[in-house]
C-alpha cells in the first residue's frame, strides 16, 4: 500500500515543507507543532497542526495551564485544515478549547463564517477531546472530531496521513506517516518499543521500516528520556510489582499514579481482584479517564470492583485499594489533600500504605518531597520509586529505543521533538550519529524542508521567527496577561504598601489637613515601613506643583518608594489612592 501511496504523492510538483515550533521545543509539554505547504491545483496555501496541549505552572500565581499562542496558526493566506491528535495525554490535546475559542475570535474579528475545524484522533483520545469541548461549550458547529486508526489513509487537505500504532503510557497512541509535497515525514509521537505491552499493541516497528524502505525525507521524534540509558521497561514488569506489594499490605493502600495511564489502571484492577479487595477512586481526572476508558472498551473492571468512598468506610481496611492523582504534588489534587489530612473522603494515618506508582516531572520535585514528608509525619508507610525502582516505568523511549527508531525510520533529515534545549542538542547530536542531517528547533522558529536535491541531500534551513510563546490561564478559565503575572510575581517577592491620602482645607489660609492612611502588607517590619512612608507622603503632597491628580499620585509614590529604600528597607509595591475635594487639593499644592 505504500509504495502506491508513496508514488501517488509525487505526481505532485515537489515544493517545500514548512515546520513551524508552536510548543514542546525546548521545553517539556505544551506539545504543538504546524506543518505548512501548498493546497492542490489553485487551493490557498495550508496548515495541519499534530497536536495541541498545555502544560501546568511550577510556581502559584494563580495561573491553572499554560496553552500555546496561536497567533502564528492564522497569519498569512494559509487554510488551517484541522488538527491530528497523536494521544490523549494533557500536553497534547489540551489546548484544544483554547484554539477553538481563538479561531472563533478571528472569524468574528473578520465577520466570516467558516466551517467547523476538523480534529482527527485514535477512538480514546477523541473521546477525551470530545470532553475537552464540551466543557468549554464548543459543539459540532465549532469542531468536527473524527476517529482514526492505524493502517488507515486520510487526507487533510493537501496533506495524506496514516495512523502507526506506538506503544507509551496511555492506550490509543499512535505516531504519523505523512505525505507532503517535500517528502515523506515521519512523526512518532510519544513512544517507546515494549516488547509486550498489557494490550498487546506493541509499536509498529515493521511498517516504520518500511516506512523507510521508502524513502522518509525528515522524522520528527521524542527526546525525553534521551538522556537515560538503556530501554524504559515494560508496564507487565510495574504490574508483577505492584501486585507483591499490595498483597503483602496488612491494611489501606492508597496508589498514586498519572489518571491517564489506562495500562496501569487494568493492572491495578487485577490486582485488587486478585487480593481481594475493592477499587476507590479519588479524583476527578481518575474517574474520567476510567468512565471514557471503559465506554469505549479499553478498560474492562467488572461491574462490582469499584465502590464509592462512602462505601468504602464501611469496609475493612484490609479489602480496599485506593487510586488517587496529584503525584506531582498539585494543590487541588487528591493525593496532596491527603498528605495534608484535608480529604474530605479518607483520613491517612498508621497501618496505611502510601504507594506513588509515578516519576517527579522536572519542577515538582520540592513540592512531591514535602508531600511524602507529610505523608510519613501521619504515620504512613511511603513506597516510591527511591525503595521500590520497579513501581514506575516511563512512557517514553529510553536512549537505546531513540536510537532503534532513527535506524528502523533511516530519515535523510532529523528534527528531534519533546525536550527542553539540553535534550534536544542531545538528540540531535545522537540522529547524526546514524547519518542523519539534525537540525535544533525551539519554540517561536521555522524550519524549511525543501524538495530532495539530486544528490539524496535534503534540503533544511531555518526561515524567520514566527509569533510563539504561552498564554496563562487562571483556575476560572481567565486568561491572565504578562503584566499581571510580573505584578503577582512582585508582590510575592517583597509584599505591597498602600497609602490613601485625605486633603482637606485648612482654616482661613492655613495649610490643608492632610490624613495619611498606611496598610502594608507582606513586608519586614511593618510598623516601621508605615512609619517611613507616612511622612514621605506627606512632604510629596506639600512639595507637589502639578495640577493633575495623575501627577500628584506618581509624586507620592515614587517619594514612599525611594524612602523605604533609603532606610534600608525592600522596595515592595506602592498603591496610591487620593479621596478629596478639588479645592482641598489646590489648597495643598499653594502651601509653601
């Protein structure tokens, strides 16, 4: 079927390939990347984007998610032709609603109307983008959601694109032979090539082989684990783990693990029927992720396996198996609660057991330390990947795996994907090993893939930067401007001082009574701060000259700012609010 395909695609003039980096290069998340080309006959140019998600804050500042700006999906007189979902993990699909709610702000922008954007993904994934919508209130007439499945042809446009089954932590992955009038291009996705994996869907390595017989002018592949050695290990392997572990277990264990890892939640089922107890599960994205998993046949718990917490408090404590999220230690996440002895649903104490079947993701690492403090100090005992290194295997290729991949695909050209910079130097550095032409690509840039040149040479060059970066949102779906979070930040860092100021007239041509109201919030030695900036504000509105309020406020500002510095103290930020009559203030400026 390929090499039909393959021939098919070059009847085609050869024209170039452009690679646009939205999100995921150079940073780990918040996957996002636009492939541009030529539409057919007089069809305007296009884009197809592979995948769309987010990626969460490592710091409070209000801020819930991070999405890609979009900005660059709709310049120029390219046809953005839909969206293909490799998986349904958060980093990349979702980002979804919020390029929905962009593409509906364009359109009403220009006053057109357009048709629903097309989303292309594996049945799971679909399901959970479906969700994804809904939730942001997006229905058929913003988005039209299609399944996919390996071995099958689509066209997107100009673009012609087939489904290849990869194995990772989530059911339903697949990567992307796609047809481009520049090449074939190769996308893996988030893979890894377990040998048995719990479903029996191993990655395809035979049809990415041929894939390469072919001829694959560019591959674009992961790079997280790049810098682990080896192979990432088998879920049967975390299975085999987990269940010794529960057996042995005298009373409660509660797991920790990702929600979306469906493999492992079919483990754990198994093992709860095996030692007899009951499933329960705390967190919403858990029970998600196992209601979409089970409607559409990939996780199969018997009816009467899971039971809600109010059952089971009833229950002895040897028959219960508690599933939670949060491993990364996030505020509102279950298992954090927990550690905190605030679950409205499960008291943790002595005789539990505490299993975090789950990595650290680079950023969590303090805050996932201090919960398993927590957890000890209640009296828990703590199970990690520190005791046990068989209770977690990652979802992504290890270095031997990357290796495996570049010599089954045999690109000419290599763009290595998912990673922060220092991963993806060295995922290049590893395709040049195998002969590969490897070019580094961050967020923000373009590279050009143009048509093969006589010699087999590709042709790869970067283009000009284009509009990137990300968009915060807020926990109520808000977004949440540079600005702001500068503003948050500051106020973090050194607090915030506030200075009303009362003018009013004095008697006959005496000077005006001036009322200083100080509140300082978050600073060294308050007292002193309201102390210092009481009389900075008042020397401010005698020496003011201006006769503009706007004027008047900057003054007094700026002289409570200087003080407290001059006295040693943190310069925090300085609100200023005048309340008095006009002539009060004409009055204040004549005073000598």
């Amino acid at each position: 079927m390929f090499a039909s395909w393959n021939a098919a695609a070059t009847m085609r003039a050869p024209s170039p390939l452009t690679v646009v980096a939205l999100g995921g290069l150079g940073e780990i998340g918040m996957n996002c990347l636009a492939l541009e080309q030529g539409g057919l006959g007089d069809a305007p140019p296009e884009r197809l984007v592979v995948d769309c998600g987010v990626t969460f804050p490592t710091s409070d500042d209000g801020v819930d998610l991070f999405h890609p700006r979009f900005d660059a999906l709709f310049e120029g007189p390219h046809q953005l032709v839909g969206v293909v979902v490799t998986h349904g993990h958060e980093d990349h699909i979702g980002g979804l609603p919020y390029l929905l709610a962009h593409a509906r702000a364009q359109r009403n922008t220009a006053g057109a109307s357009h048709a629903p954007l097309v989303v292309w993904a594996p049945p799971y994934s679909l399901a959970l983008c479906r969700e994804r919508c809904a939730e942001h209130g997006f229905g058929a007439d913003a988005v039209e959601l299609r399944a996919i499945a390996p071995g099958e042809r689509y066209e997107a446009g100009a673009f012609v694109f087939e489904p290849v089954r990869v194995a990772h932590s989530t059911v339903d992955a697949v990567g992307l032979v796609i047809e481009t009038a520049a090449g074939t291009v190769v996308h893996t996705g988030d893979f890894k090539l377990e040998a048995c994996p719990l479903d029996g869907e191993a990655t395809d390595e035979a049809r990415l082989r041929a894939a390469g017989d072919a001829g694959v002018a560019l591959l674009l592949s992961d790079s997280t684990n790049v810098f682990s050695a080896g192979e990432a290990g088998g879920e049967r392997d975390v299975a085999d783990t987990l269940e010794r572990i529960v057996a042995r277990a005298p009373g409660r264990v509660v797991v920790g693990l990702f929600a979306s890892n469906v493999h492992r939640l079919g483990a754990l089922g198994d093992v709860a029927a095996k030692t007899g107890r009951k499933l329960c599960l705390l967190g919403r994205s858990l029970r998600r992720h196992a209601d979409v998993a089970r409607a559409v046949g990939r996780l199969g718990w018997p009816s009467d396996l899971v039971v809600a917490p109010e059952i089971a408090a009833k229950l002895p404590r040897a028959q219960l198996l508690y599933l939670a999220t949060g491993t990364q230690a996030e505020a509102r996440g279950a298992l954090a609660r927990l550690a905190a002895a605030q679950h409205p649903e499960l008291r943790v104490g002595p005789g539990d057991l505490v299993v975090l079947s789950s990595r650290v993701i680079p950023g969590s690492e303090r805050a996932v330390h201090a919960m398993c403090d927590d957890f000890l100090r209640l009296g828990a005992e703590l199970r990690t990947r520190f005791t046990d290194p068989g209770i977690h295997v990652s979802g992504h290729a290890h270095r031997d795996e990357q290796r495996r991949m570049l010599e089954l695909v045999r690109p000419r050209a290599f763009v290595p994907l998912h990673g922060t910079l220092h991963h993806l130097v060295e995922h290049a550095k590893l395709a040049r090993e195998t002969g590969a032409e490897s070019l580094v690509v961050v967020d923000g840039e373009r590279v050009e893939l143009g048509p093969t040149a006589a010699n087999g040479e590709p042709r790869l060059r970067k283009l000009g930067p284009v509009c990137a970066g990300k968009v915060a949102v807020s926990s109520t779906g808000q977004r949440v401007d540079e600005a702001t979070l500068r503003a948050r930040r500051g106020l973090a860092r050194t607090g915030a001082v506030f200075v009303a100021l009362g003018i009013e007239p004095g008697l006959a041509s005496g000077p005006p009574n001036i009322d200083v109201q100080i509140s300082a919030h978050g600073v060294c030695d308050p007292e002193g701060v309201m102390r210092a900036a009481a009389g900075a504000a008042r020397a401010a509105v005698v020496a003011a000259r201006s006769g503009a309020v706007e004027d008047l406020v900057e003054a007094v500002r700026r002289a409570v700012w200087q003080r407290l510095g001059s006295a040693g103290q943190e310069r925090p930020s300085v609100s200023v609010l005048v309340t008095s009559p006009d002539r009060a203030l004409d009055s204040a400026r004549r005073t000598p």
